[in-house]
C-alpha cells in the first residue's frame, strides 16, 4: 500500500514550515531526488519508444507525483486501485502524466512490462490516458474538468463523512478553460478543505508563454480571491519543497479549499526543450535521449 503519514522533525511549534528537511513523512527527501531521476529517465525512454507522446509536458510534474505517490501523502492500494478509502488523484494534464507510467507500474498498479507497449496496438498505455489505467481516475484529454471532478469527489467524501483527501493536478495552461474558474467558486462555496489542486506552473501553454496568450496574472491572488487558501512554490522541482508545501495543507485548519501553485520548467532538463515556446508539440531526438540516458548531456 502507498502510504500517507505525517513526520516528525519539520515543523516548528507554530506549524511554520522549516524548508532545510531531510524527510517527508519518514521518506528521505534523498531517496525522492533519487526517484524523480529515474523518474525522469524512465519517462526519456517512454517517448524514445512512442514519440507522438507529450514528452515536454510530462518533464514538467515529476517531483510533483513523486511527492505525492512515495512521499506518504497518498493512502492507496495499487492492487486494489478502486479501494474505497484510497485519497484520490486525478492527473487533469492528461497529455503531461507520461511520467506517471512508470511510476504506477514501479508501484504495483500494473506490470513493468506494460510500459514496453506504450502507445501500441493492444495497450492500455495510450498518449492520452484514461480510467482503463489502473490507478488513473478520470478521463483527462479533455482539459479543464479535473478541478470539477475533484470537487464532486471532495463533497462526496464530505457528505459520506470520509476523511480522505482528493488531489487534482492541473496544468498552468489548463486554468484559461473556464470550467476550472467554476469549480474553484463550488469548492470555496461548499468548503471542501479535503480538496488539494497543484498547478503545474511552467508558464508555458500549447502555443507560446501562458502570460502572451491569456495572462494569469497574480495567480496565487486570483485563488485568493475566490475563496483558496493559496501558496506558492518557487522550485516546483525540489521535492522537498512540494512535500512541506503539501504539510502545510494538511495542517491548513481554515477551512478552505488548497492551492499549490507549482513553478516548473516545461522540457525539464532537456536542452533545446526546456522553457521553449513550442515544446508542447516537440519530439527529442531519440539520439540526443541516448545522451541524456548516458549522462552526456546536450
Ligand atoms: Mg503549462
């Protein structure tokens, strides 16, 4: 079982966070640092394979999903995915959970070998996921409707007195469709502080920069003012950083719906892709992977 329990050692008497951790939940912020670069490897390989899949768009949320899926945030069941009292995840970004193969198959909700079929004939493993999967919720090709689900899965949970958290990761580009806006006024209305949204901030949308086509403009401000208890990471790539951010959450006594505005990089760590404009729609050089794989860099 994914487990979920909070550690000791990181905060101070005032539930402020202390940022200099060593541990999340009794998980060493090392051996996260360690899985997001496999991570990240594994997600390299993936595309090698299938190169129609969004590779710049999956670079951008690792830490995030390591966090939350090995740092003890999730309580589920990888053989039981439908478990009753699992926390829900849903991965709003669909063409950007390339990366969350591999980590579900190193969990146990399907075979590894399942991530050697990617994107062929015959597999559940498609470009664009969906609930086939074990361990995805939703369907997520259609944008904009993870904040929706997971605010009727926050009042289900209320209204059935569980205790259970949903976690809904979007992407930056993603807030511009305007279902999210309303399930952001639902959420606050009904005071879903079960519920928990992580922007994928890398600040770049299919088309361009997200601030040349429709600025968010004071993102965290916005949520604010819709009702959000609302905080911001600068590294959206430190694990240690996303954990103590995801602490404060949990401790949030205000009643409110959580945001956790993410600042990422689109293309992590891939020259020639990271933070270009156009890296939604590009495909690495399997060759230029080979070296990255290698450790050779560009
Ligand atoms: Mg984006």
């Amino acid at each position: 079982m994914v487990s979920c329990g909070l550690g000791s050692g990181i905060w101070d008497s005032g539930f402020r966070t202390i940022m200099s951790v060593s541990k999340l939940n009794g998980v060493a912020v090392e051996q996260l640092e360690n899985k997001a670069q496999w991570v990240w490897e594994e997600t390299l390989k993936l595309h090698k394979r299938s190169q129609e899949t969004r590779v710049a768009s999956s670079l951008s949320p690792i830490e995030i999903f390591v966090v939350l899926y090995y740092g003890g945030f999730l309580h589920q069941d990888p053989h039981n995915p439908r478990w009753d009292g699992r926390d829900r995840c849903i991965i709003s970004k669909g063409h950007g959970s390339l990366c969350m193969y591999p980590i579900l198959a190193d969990l146990g909700f399907f075979s590894i070998d399942e991530l050697e079929k990617v994107c062929q004939e015959g597999s559940f493993l498609g470009g664009i996921p969906d609930p086939i999967i074990p361990g995805y919720e939703t369907v997520n090709g259609s944008l904009g409707h993870g904040a929706g689900v997971g605010a009727g899965m926050a009042l289900g949970l209320k209204r059935r007195g569980k205790d259970q958290a949903v976690y809904v990761v979007t992407g930056d580009g993603e807030l511009h469709e305007g279902s999210n806006w309303e399930a952001f006024m639902f959420a606050a209305q009904h005071g879903l502080d079960n519920l928990v949204i992580i922007v994928d901030n890398n600040q770049i949308c299919m088309l361009g920069p997200t601030d040349e086509i429709v600025s968010h403009r004071n993102l965290k401000g916005k949520f604010e003012a819709f009702g959000w208890s609302a905080r911001e990471v600068a590294d959206g790539h430190s694990v240690a950083a996303i954990g103590a951010a995801l602490i404060e959450c949990q401790h949030d006594r205000s009643g409110k719906p959580k945001v956790i505005i993410a600042n990422t990089r689109k293309g992590n760590r891939v020259p020639g892709l990271e933070n270009a404009p156009l890296s939604h729609v590009t495909a690495i050089n399997p060759d230029l992977i080979d070296r990255l794989l290698a450790g050779e860099g560009a």
